[in-house]
C-alpha cells in the first residue's frame, strides 16, 4: 500500500483536483490525504477568532464569503448535476454548523471543530468527484483512527483502527482520508497543528507500514536552501532521515517538523513530488543516503524566534543551573530550539512567545534575563562527522560579514545552527549558498 499526500495548492481549483485524480488513477491501491483547499484553514482561524473576539455577525460574515467560494468551484468540479446535489448539500451542512455557535463561552473544543471542517469539506468534494469518474475510491474517516493522548500522536491506536478501517470499508482502490484532523484523548475533535496534513500522512505510513509515503506539493522537492530567499537553488534528491527532520523543524516549509519521524520508526520512504511535473525526479528521505562527496546537503531558516541570556554570578563550578533553567521552561511547557553554554550564562531560543512574560520573571528569581526578539535561526544540514576537519570553518567563514548572535554544533551530526538577528538573514543566507554550493552553482551556471 502506498500513502500519497496532496497539499492545499494541489487541491485547491476544481482542475487541480481532476489533475490530482488523472495522476493517482493508476490501478494501484492507495491512500489518499488530503489538505483543506488552500485558504480554507486561514480563514476558519478567521471565523474563531472572530466568534471569541468580535462575535457572532462577526464570525457569521465571514462564513459566509468562505461559503460563497465553494459554490463555483462546485459548479465547475462536476459534470452530473446528481454530483452538484450531493456536493452541495454538504456544504450547506458544514456552514450550517458553523454558522451555529455561539459567542458566548466559546470554548478551545469549539474552534477545533471548526478547524476541521476545511479537510472535511476537501475530502468529500474529491471523493464525489473520483466517484463520478467512476474509480473505486471509498473515504476512510480520519477520526475514526486518528487520535492524540497528552497532545501527541497514538501511534499504538492508529495503526489498531486503521487497519479496522480498512477492513470495514472493505475492497477499493482508493482509500481517501483527511489530512490534519483527528480525536483527543478527551473525545474532541482536534489536529495535529498547522501544516499537519503530512504529518497524518507518514503516520499512516509508518502504522501500516505503506511501502512509500508520497508527499505532493507545487514544488519540485526540497531544495538546497529557500527559493524564496535565495535565488540561485536546486532540488536535492537525496536526503537521510535525520537531514530531513533537521530541515523541517529549522524551517523548510515543505514538510511538516515532527513528520519524518513515524516513517524513519519503521523505514518507509518519504517522496516529495511535485503534481505540476510529476515525472520529475523529487526528493527521497530514506535511511540509506549515498555517499555523496557533498557534506552539506541544505540549509534552512526559522524567522520570529526569541534568544533569551540567561547569566547566573554563581555559575562558575555551580551545579543544579541548567536543570533550574529547564524547569521553567518545563513548567510554561515552551520547547527549547538552541541552546549555548558558557561558563557564566546560558543562551537560548524558543519559537513560541505565549508564555514569555511569565518565563522571564521565574527565570530573574535566580538570573540576569536579557531577551532578543526578531531572530533568524540558520539551519545547515548534513552529513558532519565529528571526525571530520574544516566543515564548521567552511560554514563561519561565509559569514564574515554578518553578526552571529549565536552558534551551535555537536548536538547531531546532521545539523550546525547558527541565529542572527532577522535583518541579517536574506545576506547571511546568499552568503552560505555561495560559500557552501558554489562548485555546483558554478556548473550549474555554466549549463544555463
Ligand atoms: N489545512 C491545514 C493547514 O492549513 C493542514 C495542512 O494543510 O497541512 O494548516
Ligand atoms: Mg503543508
């Protein structure tokens, strides 16, 4: 079994959709998950937003431009009007339940449900549509096996109920599913966080285990660093495991962080393909990475990210300091992305600010509190063995001309991080391109 993934883009005009459907009607046995038509989650964020803050003419306007777009792309999806019908009867009964909570006492349980519509909307135009064509397809409900316990993923009781739903839904060719939404340990509805969708997709995979996850996006895998920062880049083929999970996190925005980790658990292979030209190439993540003479595969970058210095006078030959630092950060539960040593002060960073406030003042009952907001950190993946000289020369000595804030190496042998302030990162991300890919722009310029 194959498990394919199709982002927003990829689904989101009605010709993107029956180019989606052309490209997996192979005769092959698939599971298909699905994104949210592109925009929808953003403006479902809206619409709760608006019901918590504003209130219900508020949220209720908004409802209704959302549902005032499906309408054409209906129109323009089928062919026979049985089709139309059923499509738009379900959405009339989605923006019904939106339209139907109320302001007051607008709980977190309430805009999960809401969030969730987007996938489910998604899921059953296309399932009418491959339908209509007359493939064999079947939705599998992601919230029947999709669950979460203490926030994150079941993987015992995914790979127990979706095996269950498989054989309940009996013999098809394609499985389709939501991307992103599942059940909590409370009986909620909930998701897997924003970009999820790929994420549901290599947890699928890994509980089966599918021969291959296939990631679908608008882009031709990832490259060697950001396009949209830097202009010169190239696809890279090959990645292990470990790059790709270091390159999600620091900020590739192709792939979701934690998603490479239940495909690496059980070896399936992660695609990333691109639907507007699907022959090509694309990346592989796999446990077996060739030996390429190329150290350094990529780089990525994570922007709104805050350092915090943390400088004790009794650090020297102190014990108990680190472990007093994390248990702050422990107790506001805010993951900890670097972290830089030194004898007297610590610094470090994290990505999320809700509980700053509160962090610093535990943290000023034992130190000095200095706190940067508006950092960059720089991520350069690869393959680094410790035994190996000259790599984090190469890397520092790209960035002559930019302030490193803060520098990081050691922690895998995949990853040396470096955080600037934001200002500097569109040079200090040029300036690595050339310094670590020249040789291969320099080809590649040469070809052009
Ligand atoms: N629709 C969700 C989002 O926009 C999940 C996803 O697309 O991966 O974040
Ligand atoms: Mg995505």
């Amino acid at each position: 079994m194959r498990v394919l993934k199709f982002g927003g883009t990829s689904v989101g005009k009605p010709e993107r959709m029956k180019h989606i459907a052309k490209l997996i009607n192979d005769g092959v046995e698939k599971i298909v998950v699905l994104s949210a038509v592109s925009g929808t989650t953003n403006s479902l964020v809206e619409i709760h937003t608006a019901y918590k803050k504003e209130g219900k003419k508020a949220a209720h306007k908004l409802i209704e431009k959302l549902e005032a777009s499906y309408y054409p792309f209906i129109e323009q999806l089928y062919a026979k009007n049985s089709s139309i019908k059923k499509a738009k009867k379900l959405i009339g009964e989605v923006f019904d339940l939106l339209r139907s909570f109320k302001s007051k006492n607008f709980s977190e349980a309430d805009a999960k449900i809401i969030l969730a519509q987007g996938e489910l909307i998604s899921t059953h135009l296309f399932l009418y549509y491959t339908q209509e064509i007359g493939l064999n397809a079947t939705l599998i409900p992601a919230l029947d096996f999709m669950k979460t316990t203490d926030g994150e993923p079941d993987l015992k009781y995914i790979a127990k109920k979706l095996r269950k739903t498989l054989v309940k839904s009996g013999k098809h060719q394609l499985y389709i599913t939501q991307g992103y939404i599942c059940m909590n340990d409370k009986e909620e509805i909930d998701n897997l966080r924003r970009g999820g969708s790929d994420y549901t997709a290599t947890l699928i995979g890994g509980a089966l285990p599918a021969t291959e996850i296939q990631i679908w996006t608008d882009i031709d895998g990832m490259h060697n660093t950001d396009p949209r920062v830097v202009k010169d880049t190239f696809p890279i083929h090959e990645l292990s495991f470990e790059e790709a999970a270091e390159l999600a996190y620091f900020g590739a925005k192709i792939l979701h962080p934690s998603c490479v980790l239940p495909a690496q658990k059980s070896g399936v292979p992660v695609k990333l393909l691109n639907t507007m030209e699907p022959k090509a190439k694309g990346t592989v993540i796999s446990e077996v990475v060739t030996r390429t003479p190329q150290r350094v595969k990529a780089i990525a970058a994570k922007d709104d990210i805050t350092a915090i210095k943390i400088r004790s006078s009794r650090m020297l030959n102190a014990y108990g300091f680190l472990k007093k630092i994390f248990e702050v950060f422990e107790e506001f539960q805010t993951s900890i992305d670097m972290v830089v040593t030194s004898e007297v002060a610590v610094s470090l960073t994290i990505d999320d600010n809700t509980k700053l406030k509160a962090i610093v003042k535990a943290l000023k009952k034992f130190a000095e509190v200095e706190v940067d907001k508006g950092q960059t950190i720089i991520c350069v993946a690869g393959e680094f063995k410790h035994t190996e000289a000259g790599i984090a020369a190469k890397v520092i000595n790209t960035l002559t001309k930019i302030p490193i804030r803060m520098i990081s190496s050691g922690g895998s042998r995949s990853n040396i991080s470096i955080l600037v302030d934001s200002k500097y990162k569109v040079k200090a991300m040029n300036a690595l391109n050339e310094g670590l890919f020249g040789d291969i722009l320099k080809k590649k310029r040469a070809k052009a």
